[in-house]
C-alpha cells in the first residue's frame, strides 16, 4: 500500500471498510466450504443434510452479494479520491501561477491529471481490495485447516510464501518496466502539446514534418515499453498459476493417500480439498492486480511530487504601499533563451508606461514579473523596496487588474465572466463595468443578455476584449493595471472602444501598457522600448509600436 495515499481522508476510510469485507468474505469462504463438504458426505451415505445445504447456499449467495458490494465500493471510492487528486493538482498549479506551468510541463501536468489519475483505478478498485482479502482470506482458511488437519495446514503454510516471493522477484522488474512507461507517456504528452501550441510557428520555419517525426518516434518507444512491460506481466501470471497448481498438489496427493488408508475421514478430506485452492487464490489474484496497478503508482508517485513541492517562500506579513515599482539590473531566462538582460525600470505612483517593441523583446515577460508569473534569474523586482519574491503574491496580486492579451471566457454566464476578479460584486457593479468597458450594448443584444451561456455562445474578439476590460473596471481597487496589448486583432471600431475604456480606466492609476499600436500610445504619459531583452526609455517621437 502506498503510504502517501493513505494521508488522504478518503483512502483511509476506504481501507477501513476494505478490512471489514475481507474478514466477511473469509468466514463466507470457510463457512461454504465446510456447509458444502457435510452436503456431499451426507450425499455419499444416501441422505440429505438440508441444514447445511441452506448454509451452502446462503453463503454462495452472501458472497455474491460481498463481492458486488465490494466492488460497487471500489467505484465509488476510486472516483472519490481521483476528483480529490485532480482538485488538489489544480489547486498546485494555479497557485504556482503560469511561470511554473511553461513549456512542456503543462502537457506533462495535463497527462497526469487525465491519464495518470485514471490509472489509479487498477490500485484501488483491483489491487487495494485484494491486499486485504490476501490477507484474511488464506490467514482464516490456514487456521480452519489446522483444525480439520494439521498435516495439511503445515503444507499449506509451507508453500504459500512460495506466490508472494515469486511474485515480489518479478514484481521489482515490472515496477522499474512501468515507471519507465509511465515516463514515456509524460514525455510524450507534454511534447504533443508544445507541438500543438507552437504549430504556427513550425509551419512558418518548415519545421512541421520534423516534429511529426519526432512525435512519431516517441510514440513508438512507448508503445515498445508497454509491450515489454505486458510480456513481463504475462510471464509473472504464468510462474504464479504453476506454484499455485503445483502447491495445491501437493495437499491433495497426501490427502487422498491418507483418505485410502483410513488415516482420514471423508468430511475432513472434502473440507481440505475445498479450502486449499481458496487459500492460494487470492495470492494468485494478487499477482495479477500488482501488474494493473503499477501505472497508476508510478503516476500517484508523479502527482504526490507536484503536490509536496514547497511553494514559494515569503518573509513579509504586510504589503507595503505601492510607492513605487523598481526593475533592478533584471534578467530572466528560459532555458537557453534570454528573455530579459540587465532591465532597470522605475515606474512612480501615476505613471502609465507603455512598452513598445518587436514580438519576442521581452514586453509580456515584464508584466509577468510584475505579476509574480515569473521570476528573475538575476536582479530584483521591488515594490515599495520590497523584493517582490518576500510578498505573499495572492495578496499581491488582489492590488492589481491585469487584461492579457488573450482574454479567456469561461463557460458561465456573462455576469460571472465579468466577475471573475470579484466573485462577490454587486449585479449593479458589474453593468457599470460593461458600460464603464463600452460592453454593455452588445451584452444586452445577446439571447439572455447578462445571463447567456458563454459556454454555448460565440463572441468576437472585439467583444471579448470589451469583456475583459470590463473584469478589470470591477476591480476598481486595484491601484496597478496591467494591459498586455488590448487592442491586438480588433477591428477600428473595436480598438477605439477599448482605448476610450482604458483611458478612463487608466486616468488615476499607474499602469503598464504593452502597445502594438500607435493608438495607444496616446495613454501613456512615459514609453519605453524594449528590445532584444533591454528596456530604453524613448520619447513620443521615437517609439515606433511593432
């Protein structure tokens, strides 16, 4: 049992429960057994022992009844904890902010709450509830057959070792096969998604069929470590099904010598010949939920990393008043890329900075830094002269009203799209955000104005900026905006709108305006331009949006 998922409320109760419907199924095996053996003596000798057939079939019946409710348990249970797990990673990532899900751990993130947690159903619908009945199951029967015969008990005490070590010898080669498959499949769901987002830019270079290739090739190692991983788990079926056979054996060779002899009644033989195989089954099936489950452990081993990773560390209890935002001496890199180089910036109460440049300088990496998305590799970000990584960020972030450049809507009505900053504003608040945002015409235009479905409606983009200017109108105590491009892809009657919004919006803030367009410029009251990662501060006439 994996120690790490027994922290979980729900798994612990599950073992519990687990436990009990063991010890059930191993009095209805015993109880069957002998029930079944005093029938067919009775049989042999010309009569019917109607008592114990009504326990025969009364314990047949129980069984099947255990067994379904076992397993209807084991639904339940697993879904339970598979809900939880994938709650808790998202509740992981959205803490940690985008910064921590660049790149490819997004896709290896997403392959671990669908695909991972799901394979967590071989452990606890199959194998966790075959640990305990092989546990009780053959611990019961053993002490039945001490009390019928004792020369059996002590064969069958003697071989049934023989499964489990068997099977831990090939078990340690089918734990390392799948931990080894599980990484493949990470790898290649993080890569798969990477590809996707940046096929664009692949197609732009030529570079599309490479990366099919790649794909291609990282799918096929997969499937030739899954193929590996199932022929070990055959060949250890095999081994297990052989001593077991060959254990059972040897109980009822000697039994049925002794039964010839006289040594041993008839009664007593049935009832060792009934119980020996019950005694090695569960052990055998063991084996064979050991294999099904070690997918979903080695993915359990992948969630529990992300969720005991440390969060990022603060030392400040209060944030300080937002007199100031300083980038000293900044750099930020990604890998081998330098996204940012020696960046000072000092931005005072009031100023609204608009960052101008080619794609790629650099711009949105500074509003990630101001959002704590990112952090840098060398240099400090301060707020108040306070080094932004000592804050706590959530606090951090409630002062700020940030409109990136490519809003999301999420399904839910308007009404909550726009309260996405403040879950608790007033309906009267959030109509005075859509009209502060120029949004609330078209919103009232829609089949359910307020309350349409988002999920099920398409908006443009023009209106989905609007939308998201008017999440950050609501946020009307939010003293720092950040606007990564508002007018990206809009139409002019669009782009007017929104720069109309956000000149008011921006009238008695700071702000940090990343500006693609000349439009914009005319809110800014300071223009730096950033290029190949460097800031330069440049007058009206020489900013140049790109």
């Amino acid at each position: 049992m994996d120690k790490r998922l027994l922290r979980l409320g729900p798994v612990r109760r599950y073992a519990i429960v687990l436990a009990g419907s063991a010890l059930l199924a191993a009095i209805l095996v015993v109880a069957q057994a002998v029930s079944l053996a005093a029938v067919l003596v009775a049989a042999v000798d010309g009569r019917l022992d109607r008592a114990a057939l009504l326990v025969c079939l009364t314990a047949v019946v129980l069984r099947g009844v255990q067994r379904a409710g076992a397993d209807a348990l084991a639904g339940r249970a697993a879904a339970g904890v598979k809900a939880h797990l994938r709650e808790e990673l998202l509740r992981k990532a959205t803490g940690r902010g985008p910064g921590w899900l660049a790149g490819r751990r997004a896709g290896e993130l997403a392959t671990l709450a669908g695909r991972g947690v799901d394979g967590l159903d071989g452990y606890l619908a199959g194998y966790l509830p075959q640990v305990f009945l092989a546990a009780f199951v053959p611990l019961t029967v053993l002490g039945w057959l001490a009390i019928t015969d004792f020369a059996s008990a002590v064969v069958v005490g003697l071989t049934l070792p023989l499964i489990p070590v068997f099977g831990a010898l090939v078990g340690w080669q089918t734990g390392a096969r799948t931990k080894r498959q599980w990484h493949l499949l990470s790898r290649l769901g993080g890569h798969f998604l990477d590809t996707v987002q940046g096929l664009p830019t692949l197609r732009s270079f030529g570079r599309e069929r490479a990366q099919v290739r790649r794909v291609h090739e990282m799918a096929d190692a997969y499937r030739v470590a899954t193929m590996r991983t199932l022929r070990l788990a055959f060949l250890s079926a095999l081994v297990l099904e052989l001593v077991a056979t060959v254990s059972v054996a040897l109980v009822a060779v000697p039994v049925g010598l002794r039964l010839l002899d006289g040594r041993l009644t008839l009664g007593a033989a049935l009832v060792v010949l009934l119980l020996a195989p019950e005694a090695y089954l569960p052990l055998r099936a063991l084996g064979t939920k050991f294999h099904a489950s070690q997918e979903g452990l080695a993915a359990a081993s992948e969630v529990f990393a992300v969720l005991d990773a440390p969060p990022p560390a603060t030392t400040e209890a209060r944030l300080p008043e937002l007199s100031g935002l300083v980038f000293d001496r900044v750099g930020v890199e990604y890998g081998d890329v330098v996204a940012l180089r020696e960046a000072s910036l000092e931005v005072a109460p009031g100023d609204r900075v608009a960052l101008v440049g080619p794609s790629g300088g650099g711009k949105s990496t500074v509003l990630a830094l101001v959002l704590g998305f990112t952090a840098p590799t060398t240099g400090r970000v301060l707020v108040g002269g306070v080094d932004l990584s000592h804050l706590d960020l959530a606090a951090w972030r409630a002062r700020l009203a940030w409109m990136p450049q490519r809003p999301h809507l999420f399904a839910g009505t308007v009404t909550d799209n726009i309260r996405l900053g403040a879950p608790d504003a007033p309906f009267d608040d959030v109509v005075a955000a859509a009209v502060a945002a120029e949004a609330d015409g078209f919103v009232r235009a829609l089949p359910d104005g307020y309350d349409t479905d988002l999920g099920v409606r398409g908006l443009s983009s023009g209106q989905r900026q609007r939308l998201a200017m008017a999440r950050v109108w609501l946020r009307r105590d939010a003293r720092l905006l950040l606007l990564d491009e508002p007018t990206a892809r809009l139409d002019p009657a669009s782009e007017a709108a929104v720069i109309t919004s956000a000149a008011r919006l921006a009238a008695d803030r700071t702000a940090l305006l990343v500006a693609h367009r000349p439009a914009l410029l005319s809110i800014a009251t300071r223009i730096v331009d950033v290029r190949a990662g460097r800031l330069t501060e440049r007058s009206a006439a020489e900013a140049v949006p790109a």
